[in-house]
C-alpha cells in the first residue's frame, strides 16, 4: 500500500522519506558474514584439535563435529534472518508528513499515523556515520508517553524540520 491510500481528503503529503542505502550495505555484510561462518568448518576443526585422553578419543571428535556444525548452522541462520529483515524494511518502509499526521507504513508492523500537534519532541541522532551519509534515528515523543523510534532514516533532519513546519 502507497502513502497517498492513507492521506484523507482534504490531506496533502509534504514529505516523503525511508530507509537509506545504508541499510542495504549492513545486510551485505551480515550476508558475507554468514557465509564465512558456513565455510569455516576447516579453520574450526583445526582449532579444535587437542590431545585428548585416551578413554574420550573414540567419540569426541565426532562431538567436537557436531558442535561445530550446529554452531556454524545457528551462526549462518542467524546472520541471513539478520539480513533479510533488513532487507525487507529497506524495501516496505514509507514515511511521510501531511500538514496534520505523520504517517508510517511498514509491512511487518502495520500502518501507524501519530497527530502532529500531539508530538511533544522530535530528536534527531545521525551519529557519526550518519552525519557523513545523510542518515539517522528520529526518536518521536507523543503527549500520551508514546514513543516512536525510527532508524536509519534517510536525511532525518529535512524530517524534523517537515514536522516543525507543519506544526
């Protein structure tokens, strides 16, 4: 669903903003991650060599494997889920502001709008990175106690000053 399916009548959007590409370079490198922790099975094997005594050298280099695997297998699946969500928040995130809402749209958590007049403060944190590549985190706080955090944020500040000049 596009931006403009939740404006009501009489609403014009603003601004329009999502993730940046940032975002897509971390889950490169989640994904290269993984697969160097699945093809580390010869440089962990060698690593778990010892002498062992003499009553466990029948069974524990097929449980030192074992280990291995599950620890590659865990490691490897953990690390694409990583990427993937990632991914998938690059691509299905909208925001945007009208002259009375700001509006989001995410596929995993659903739509969310939030009253601009009811915002009590807007943070913008860019980090160090984030100041040089034009992305951040927005921390929204609502007169209800409600917070609502966004991150990695392409250009956050032309957001806070969207939000500042619809009020």
């Amino acid at each position: 669903m596009s931006l403009t399916g939740l404006v009501f009548e009489g609403e014009d959007i603003r601004y329009r903003t999502g993730k940046h590409w940032v975002v897509l370079a971390k889950a490169v490198i989640l994904f290269a991650l993984a697969v160097a922790v699945w093809s580390s099975e010869p440089a962990l094997l060698k690593l778990a060599q010892f002498k062992a005594p003499e009553e466990l050298e029948k069974f524990l280099p097929k449980i030192i494997a074992a280990a291995i695997w599950v620890f590659r297998y865990v490691f490897f699946l953990l690390l694409t889920l990583l990427a993937l969500v990632r991914l998938f928040s690059f691509f299905t995130l909208r925001i945007g502001v009208t002259d009375k809402r700001l509006l989001c749209d995410d596929a995993l958590f659903g739509t969310f709008s939030l009253d601009i007049g009811k915002i009590e403060s807007v943070k913008c944190e860019p980090g160090v990175f984030g100041g040089l590549l034009g992305y951040g985190k927005m921390v929204l706080t609502a007169s209800s106690s409600q917070r609502l955090v966004l991150t990695n944020i392409r250009r956050p500040h032309a957001l806070e000053q969207e939000l500042f000049a619809a009020k």
